[in-house]
C-alpha cells in the first residue's frame, strides 16, 4: 500500500471519529429539540417549562459531554 493512501485513510478515521464524538457530545441537545419538536409548546408558560426542565436536567450534561469532547478532538488531532 502506498504512502499516499495509507495517509488518506488516516485521516478519513480521524475525521470520522471527530464527526462521531461531536454527535455524541451533542445527544442532551438532540434530546431537547425532540421533546420541544413532540410537546410542541403553544403558550409562553409552556415553552419556559420546558426550557427550565431541560436546562435543569440536560445543562450539566451538555456542559460536561463538550469539555469532554474537547479534550478527546485534540487528543486524536494532535
């Protein structure tokens, strides 16, 4: 196999493994947008209910998943 595409290989994993722990950090925002999508919120009361449930449960999380996320993009790009 020739330099040229083991290096292309490489680097397509790289790009691939970066593109699956951004989605995975990502998952409490996916979480919100599908539960804001499905009780669909007509009135303000609702809308921050919602919002306040979800940054009480999902906030750490998200927060937490991106330093992680992070730290794992620049392990692998370096």
């Amino acid at each position: 196999m020739s330099k040229r595409k083991w290096l292309f290989k490489e680097y397509l994993s790289v790009w691939l493994f970066s593109f699956i722990v951004i989605v995975l950090a990502l998952i409490p925002t996916w979480i919100y947008l599908s539960a804001r999508f499905l009780f669909d919120p007509e009135s303000a009361l609702v809308e921050i209910l919602l919002f306040g449930v979800s940054l009480y449960f999902f906030g750490g999380i998200q927060i937490i998943a991106i330093v992680i996320a992070i730290a794992v993009l620049i392990a692998i790009w370096e």
